[in-house]
C-alpha cells in the first residue's frame, strides 16, 4: 500500500518537482538578477626591468564583466586589474596581451582593447656640476666677490637615456640687477643642453640648490710691487741690490679683495744665467681676475756683483 502512494503517479510528481525548481530560479533571478557593468583600469606592467620604461602612457583597458547583481555591486576597482607581462622584455617595441586579474565569481565579456603596443627605452643617471647663471646687471662700481658658493654643488639627472644625454649643463638662476650686499637664495635647477634649451622630461635629484653671492664696492689702492726672483746666480755671484720703478701700483677691484693686499708680485725673474747687471721691463701679475691694475708692467733692476774671495788663514 505504502510502496503504491510512494510509485504511483510518477510522471505528475516529476513535472511537480521540475516545477518547483524553475519556480525557485525566477523567484531567485527576480531578487538577484544577472547583470553587466564596464570598468575602465589602467593596466599595470608587471616584471619590468628595473633600468626600463615605457615611453608613453598606456591606453585604458575597457572591461566588461557579468554576475549575479550581489556580486556587481560588491566589486571594487581594486578587485578588478588589468596588466601586460614585460618578463624577458629589453629596450624595443612590443604588442602584448592584456591580462585581467578579477574575482572568481565573474564572468569576463569583452575586453578592449585585448593588445596594447607598448615601447620601453633605457633609464640611465647622470651625475652634473651646478653651475650658476646670473641675469641682470650690478649697480655702477660693484662688482661680484669670488666668494660664489652652491650647495649641494652638484645633482644627478635621471631619465631616458636619450633626454640624458642632450643635458650639457645644470644651472641655477639667480638674479643680479640692483645688488650690493650678500645674498642667499633656494634656486630651482634645470638642466640645459648645448643650444641652451631646456631639456624636459627628466627627473632632478636634487631639483633644489642654495646659492650664496656678494656684490662689493670697486675700491682703488696704491699696492708695492714686489719682484720674483727665481733662482740664485751662478756661483761667485750674488744680488746685491733690487729695485723696481715705481714700486707701487695702482690697483682697482672688489673691497675684500683689495685690502687683502699687501704687495702684487711680477712675472719670474730667472737668475740662473745672471752675472752682470739687468734692466728689463717685467709684467705684473694679477692676483685675481676681478683686480684690474693701471700699468701692465714694471720697470727692475737687479744688480749683480762678485762675491768677495775668502782670504786664506795665516
């Protein structure tokens, strides 16, 4: 009687049972419906090289997944990621593959573009002294001491290998119209190639440097001409006496730098050879670019006389 409720009526029960399951999935496709959603990512590079890299942006990768609405609307950008493998890969062009990384529980449409063309060029540094460039021009009778300082004194440029190389030179600029003290600036450097354009898309380590310069009076004084004498005469002879005409000269330059002077020396006088007297017309020297003199030159004389023989002992 049990096994006849239990078998009886076998195909009704079947298509009950079908029912009852393509009932359940309406009602759960009605409260958790599939769907689509695009997502724009920026795909990452994955294993490049380390002196590598690419020379222009990659595009952004267009990705379209389907799940179940509880599932769409949990996604996160960060879950979704879009990447091109650059293992083995040297300077050059390449069209690789884009790979998606996303959860398990979604479905990949489309994704576009699915190649990407990517080209990587070589990374090198380079190491440069600052050098600094002064626009502008100082108040009448000054003058810029030779006290200059730059600190740090040189940066590394960072780049393309290419843009690297057309650097020639790293400056900072400082402006020098009305000066007539001592200053300090934090200057930005640039680096300049050799038709002095600035060369862009470079990274400047540091991209900062102070930059110290004084402007001093131009001051004039008269200084003692000192003669340099090089050598001693040949042997039997000595130097008896020398003179200059005039013993002073006249010189004009940067305050500090003209105080600091106690005498000016001449050009070298060679004594090796010297057994009688000389007069000759020798130049002066400069002792900095920035001191200029009134006369080139000086007038010495140097008198040469025998040495005395030694008398014998009694």
């Amino acid at each position: 009687m049990l096994w006849r409720l239990l078998t009886g009526n076998l195909v009704y029960k079947f298509l009950a049972l079908v029912l009852a399951v393509v009932l359940y999935l309406y009602v759960l496709s009605e409260q958790n419906p599939i769907i689509q959603r695009t997502w724009r990512v920026n795909p990452s590079l994955h294993n490049l090289s380390a002196n590598l890299l690419p020379l222009e942006p990659s595009p952004l990768i267009e990705v379209k997944l389907e799940a179940p609405r509880q599932v769409i609307t949990m996604l996160s950008p960060k879950q979704i990621k879009a990447y091109l493998d650059l293992k083995d890969k040297g300077k050059g062009r390449y069209t690789l593959p884009v790979h998606l990384l996303a959860p398990k529980e979604v479905k990949l449409i489309s994704l576009t573009p699915r190649k990407v063309s990517i080209e990587l060029d070589t990374i090198i540094e380079k190491s440069f002294p600052l050098e600094c460039n002064k626009i502008g021009t100082l108040p009448r009778n000054y003058v810029l001491a030779e006290s200059e300082r730059i600190k740090p004194d040189t940066a590394v440029v960072r780049g393309f290998e290419d843009k690297v190389n057309q650097v020639k030179h790293l400056l900072v600029t400082v402006g020098i119209t009305n000066l007539t003290e001592e200053i300090k600036r934090e200057v930005s450097i640039r680096a300049i190639d050799e038709e002095a354009r600035e060369v862009s898309g470079l990274t400047i380590k540091p991209d900062k440097a102070w930059v110290w310069l004084k402007a001093s009076p131009l001051i004039s004084s008269q200084v003692l001409i000192t003669p340099q004498l090089v050598d001693s005469p040949p042997a039997g002879y000595k130097v008896a006496e020398v003179k200059t005409e005039p013993d002073k000269v006249l010189v004009k330059g940067p305050e500090d730098k003209v105080l600091s002077l106690s005498s000016i020396k001449t050009a070298p006088i060679d004594l090796s050879k010297l057994t009688s007297d000389l007069t000759q017309d020798i130049a002066i020297l400069s002792p900095a670019p920035t001191i200029s003199l009134e006369r080139q030159t000086v007038r010495v004389t140097v008198k040469i006389e025998k040495e005395k023989e030694k008398e014998p002992p009694p």
